[in-house]
C-alpha cells in the first residue's frame, strides 16, 4: 500500500519529495492511514485538526488522539476549535456546510507556509459523491465527482477502498476514532451508504470497482468537453472596458445554443432559469437580467455583461408637503362618500390625518418590516422580496416611505394594511404617485 500511495502521489504532484503538505486529520481511519503513510514514506508534513465540538467528548478524543500523533512522529499539529452549532444557527444551512465551511476557510488561512493542502477522501467516498450527485441531478462536472488535484488540495487514496485502508490500519496497529454520527441516517451520505450501495452490490458485487472505472471516463469526459467549451467561449466572448460582449449569431450557429449559452453565463453566476428566458427574448432589445454578482443587457444582436456596481444606500429625509412633491405626484382629494382605488401599487392613498412630517424615503435594511395591504399580517420585507422573485438590483433599488417608524408603502410595489384609508371614517385624503 505504501508503494502504491507513492505513485499516486508521484502521479498527482511530480516529485513528492521537493513539497510540504498540510494533512487535514479528523482521527477518523482514513485520516490516520494517509498521516501514517506520510510518515512512513519520509515526506515534510504537518496535521491540521478542527474540533467542531458536535460529539461532546468524543470530539475532544479525537483532538487528543491527533495531538498524540503528532507528538509520537515530533511533527507540527494546528488545531482550531469551532462553537458551530452557534455559527450554524440562523445561517439557513445545515451543520455539515457549515462545517465544511469552517473547515476549509480556516485551512485556507494557514496554507501560507505549505505547497499543499491533502484530504484523505477514498474510492468509497467519491463512489457515494457520485450518487449523491445523480440524486441531485448534477452535470457532467459533477458526475465526475471528487478529483484528486484540485487547485492545491490533493487527494492521493481515491483508489484505495475503505476496506482497504482499514487493514492497512489493523495490520500496522494504527489507532483511529470511529466518529458514531457515521450510523446517523438523517443525513442523506450515510443512507447511501448504508441502504443504497449494499443494494447495488447485490446487483454488481463490484460495484464500487465499477463506479470508480466509470468515474475516471467520466473525469476524462469532463476534461474533454471542458476544453472544447474554452474554445467556444474564447470565439464567441469578447471583454472590452471591463464589459463581458456575447455574440449572438454565434450561439445560434451552435449545435446546442442553449447549453453553450449557460456555459458561458453560468461564470457569471446566471442560472438555467435564466439563460432559458433569454432563449425566448434574445431578439428583444432592451431585456435586462441579474445574477447575485454581474447584470446582463440584451443589445442589438449582443448580450451586454458587466459586474453589478456597488449601491449606494438613499436616506432622504422629507420634511413638508412641499418637499414630498419633489418626489411624488401629490394630489389633495375629499371623500364624498364614495372612493374609486386604481388597482395600482405605484399609487399610495393616504388620510390627511395620516401622513406626519418628517418622512424618510429609503432603501431597504435587514430587519425591516411591514403590515402587507391583503397579506396576513406581519411580514419581513425580504420575504416579501423573496416572495416577488425581486432579483438582487430591484431589491437595492426599491425605496421605502417610513412614517412614524412605520414602513407605509414599498413604493411602487404594497402599501402597509395599518395605514389604509377607512371610507366611514376618512374627510380628506392624499393620492400620492410614484411616476420614476
């Protein structure tokens, strides 16, 4: 096994000798075999150990069993301890991204001093990836599932099984944790693991041998159609002034315009939703989309990209009727008993006994919320966003009129229900709109 470790890695980095590696150690098996394969094999390392503090005790065995073995070998051990159900709470993510997360910033933070970053993920590991992928409709990218080089992060057992690694592990007296989450089938890769590959191999008592055969055409496809795609993109983008030029005769000549078109937008953070729309409209001038990071312009046989400028908050404080004007179409009306509503958001009715000085007209602020005219009640005005499919440059441009600390209108979009007008009750009343 320690041969074979070795040409893996002389494969992956060239000469393993002339580098210094950074070990990421859980204390789990697979972890342990790849510290003591480094040993063994004479290389310059050191381990890197995070303590998430998710399995009480036995997550500070295995700090200690880490910080034993790097005391028994005299090598460096860095450890970072994380309170991560905290980080965790509030994040909308589950606590193995947060995890993962964590994990990875904080190796990323102390790679200053190594060439590479090593993982110990095996051929089991990335046969599970793989089927999660499928589960999760992945593309081709990710059917190829782990690789082993990724930027500085190596990953020399991946054809090695975990049956393999574990008698590695007893025949060499290795002492590793055994982490009891791994039986936890709440959490979808230990149900591959234990429900789903044990089926497979009913069917193909090889299978993970198969998967790993068949992950390798697929990381080879992957490189092949990737490459082919730079081709694409180089002849059909064009970058001037920091603006991002799409030629659209080009990506109809294309066999598949629709896949090219999301490869090339799909850099910029545009999703398939989008890059489908844009298949109906290209021939629309004038069509604007966003993505989370860039904004994208249909002009005249072209797809205009560039980088979402950075904005500004607006804070206006509006202190008269007169000042008001400047801002709104203002019109002074009597109830006669009878009031026709346009079924109009961009108008705001309002009572005379209402509408207090001094107002604030502004962008949106996390925490803010509001009494949706027809809604159910109270609602934050980034659910109401989400609710509204606002995409993120109508979010940073949609004023709000604050009154009383009241948000009584998102302008142009729903008035606040606490502030409608009561036709019994309501002598004069200000129709205000919204004309920008």
């Amino acid at each position: 096994m320690l041969s074979r470790f070795q040409e893996n890695l002389s494969r992956i980095v060239g000469d393993p000798g002339g580098f210094r590696y950074l070990l990421a150690v859980s204390g789990g098996a697979d972890s342990c075999v790849l510290a003591h394969l480094f040993h063994n094999a004479g290389l310059d390392f050191a381990l890197a150990h995070c303590n998430f503090h998710l399995r009480g005790e036995d997550s500070d065995s295995d700090m200690r069993l880490v910080q034993n073995m790097a005391s028994r070998w005299g090598v460096r051990v860095l450890m970072r301890e994380f309170d991560t159900l905290a980080l965790q709470k509030g994040s909308g993510k589950s606590v193995e991204m947060v995890a993962r997360e964590l994990r990875y910033a904080w190796f990323e933070e102390v790679m200053g001093d190594y060439d590479f970053l090593v993982t110990a993920h095996q051929a089991d590991d990335a046969a599970e990836t793989l089927l999660l992928n499928i589960c999760r409709g992945a593309a081709l990218r990710g059917l190829a599932s782990i690789p082993e080089k990724n930027g500085r992060v190596v990953r020399p057992l991946l054809n090695f099984s975990a049956r393999e690694i574990r008698d590695y592990a007893r025949q060499n007296h290795i002492p590793f944790a055994i982490d009891r989450t791994n039986s936890d089938e709440s959490i979808l890769r230990n149900r591959i693991r234990s429900s789903v590959i044990p089926i497979l191999k009913e069917i193909n008592p090889n299978v993970l041998e198969t998967i790993a055969r068949n992950r390798e055409i697929l990381r080879r496809q992957a490189g092949f159609y990737q490459n082919a795609m730079d081709r694409l993109k180089k002849s059909l983008l064009s970058e001037r002034d920091g603006c991002f030029f799409i030629n659209l005769a080009g990506i109809d000549r294309q066999e598949c315009p629709e896949l090219v078109l999301y490869e090339i937008l799909s850099d910029f953070g545009f999703d398939a939703g989008t890059v489908r729309e844009l298949c109906k409209t290209v021939r629309r001038s004038g069509t604007r989309h966003f993505s989370p990071t860039h904004e994208l312009l249909v002009n005249r046989g072209e797809l205009v990209v560039r980088p979402c400028a950075p904005d500004e908050p607006v804070h206006i404080n509006i202190r008269s009727l007169e000042e008001l004007e400047e801002h709104f179409t203002v019109e002074r009306h009597q109830n006669h008993g009878h009031i026709t509503f346009e079924k109009d958001n961009r108008t705001l009715y309002l009572d005379e006994m209402d509408l207090h000085f001094p107002i604030v007209l502004r962008t949106w602020e996390p925490g803010d919320h509001f009494f949706p005219l027809g809604g159910g009640g109270k609602q934050k005005i980034s659910d109401f966003f989400t609710d509204h499919k606002f995409d993120m440059f109508t979010k940073n441009h949609t004023l709000l009129l604050e009154m009383n600390h009241d948000i009584v209108w998102i302008v142009g979009h729903r008035s606040d229900n606490r502030y409608r007008i009561d036709l019994n009750k309501t002598k004069n009343y200000y129709k205000i709109r919204y004309d920008e």
